[in-house]
C-alpha cells in the first residue's frame, strides 16, 4: 500500500498530546523507598492523542459537516483498526523555527490556480537544515547544517524520511553551535535514529511528522449528533520499526 498521509484538513483538534512512552523502566523500590530509572534499549516509542477534532471545516455551508465526517469515516477505513500505518503530522505551527520575516508557509496551487478537493495546495518549505556528515543508526546527537532557520534553541522536532521505515519524528534537547553566525551546530534530540542518515539528507522541521498505527482498534470510532456539528478524537502510536 502506498504512503498515507492523515490529512491536513483533519488537523483541527482542540488539543493534542505528542509524548514520548517507555523511555525508562525502573526495577523497583529499595529498602529505603527509594528507585532508580535506567532508559529502555529502544528510546521509547511516539504516542498521539488528538482530542475535539472539529468536523466542520471542510466546504461551505451545510456541506461543511458531510464532507469532513465522509472524510474521518474514510481515513479510520484507511487504518483498518490499527493494520495499516499512517502518516501523522505534529501540529507544531507555534513552535516551529521559520526564519524571520518570511512567510510561514509556501503552499502553490494548480496552474488553472484551483486546488485540491479539500482546499490544499502543493507545498514548499522553507526552513533549510541538512545532517553535516552521516548519523549512525541509534545515534542520539547529530552535527547540522543551518542554511535557513530561525535560532535553534531546544525543544524543536523534527522528522527524517527514512528509506526503509518511513517518517521518523525526533525532538530537539540541547543545541551547540560551533560558529558565531549560528550556521553550523551540533544536536542533541531523542528517541535515537530509526535508521542512519547519510551527508546532507535534509530534515524536516516545517510539517514534522510520523508514521503512526491507531492505538487500539477503537481509536478512531465515531460518534454523530444529525445535523449539527461534530467532533472526535484518536489515539496513534508509532508504528513498529521492523
């Protein structure tokens, strides 16, 4: 099956929750009520939880409410219960570092100037970041090259198309710069790479996202109130990395 995207137009939730779940283990209590956490082999894994996503965005009028709806029905077709993975994007406008004075987002519409069905366009980032020199696969500290970007100052994700898994999402810890016109750092980020990243690959800080399965089958259910407006919401996890 190719790649699926879940849409840009579903990314109207009230709130959402990207965290990261079983980073560390602990081996118990001591005698002294005291414990200690050592991290887990893999790193953890991506957990996202959407919540109140608004089904009246899509459309005008008293479409608005069909086409949104036909829309979630379709995708949680799509994830078949958890079966199927799915491309997820973390909805991050706020935290993203876009260069200063320049448009947030270049998005390029048909020649005949219409879009797609849902009212999306073809999409061009911006923010320019490339790995300067390779990363091993589970390395947790890369060296970057910033040729377009506002100042990295931790927190910050971003997400590495892999060849073999996929989107991999990763967040910034901590940020070295090795030159005083902030061209040139090194990163500190988690969970550890999915994969290796060669000289150069370009990472994704515009539209960061990941590749996703649904938590459990019903994490995507539906529930309708006919004729007003609705809302859902759905659970993802990351998909395994086989």
């Amino acid at each position: 099956m190719p790649q699926i995207y879940f849409p840009r137009a579903l990314l109207r939730e009230k709130q959402h929750s990207w965290n990261l779940l079983g980073v560390a283990a602990t081996p118990g209590v001591t005698m002294d009520s005291t414990s200690t956490f050592v991290r887990t082999d893999g790193g953890g894994f991506w957990s996202c939880v959407m919540s109140d996503v608004s089904l009246s965005g899509m459309g005008k009028g008293h479409d608005r409410q069909r086409r949104s709806t036909l829309l979630w029905r379709a995708v949680r077709q799509v994830c078949d219960g958890g079966v199927n993975a799915i491309v997820v994007p973390r909805n991050d406008a706020l935290f993203i570092p876009y260069p200063p004075g320049i448009a947030r987002a270049v998005t390029v519409p048909h020649s005949d100037d219409s879009s797609f069905s849902d009212g999306t366009s073809y999409y061009q980032p911006m923010i320019d970041i490339v790995c300067d020199g390779a990363a091993d696969l589970r390395a947790t500290s890369m060296a970057i090259d910033i040729r377009l970007a506002a100042e990295l100052v931790g927190g910050e994700s971003f997400s590495v198309r892999h060849p073999t898994v996929g989107w991999r999402l990763y967040e910034i810890a901590t940020v070295v710069y090795a030159d005083d016109d902030h061209a040139h750092a090194t990163i500190t980020f988690g969970p550890p790479l999915r994969e290796a990243v060669e000289d150069g690959e370009r990472l994704e800080f515009d539209r960061p996202c990941c590749t996703m399965r649904l938590a459990k089958p019903e994490s995507m259910n539906l529930s309708v109130q006919p004729w007003t407006f609705n809302s859902a919401s759905v659970d993802f996890i990351e998909a395994p990395v086989r």
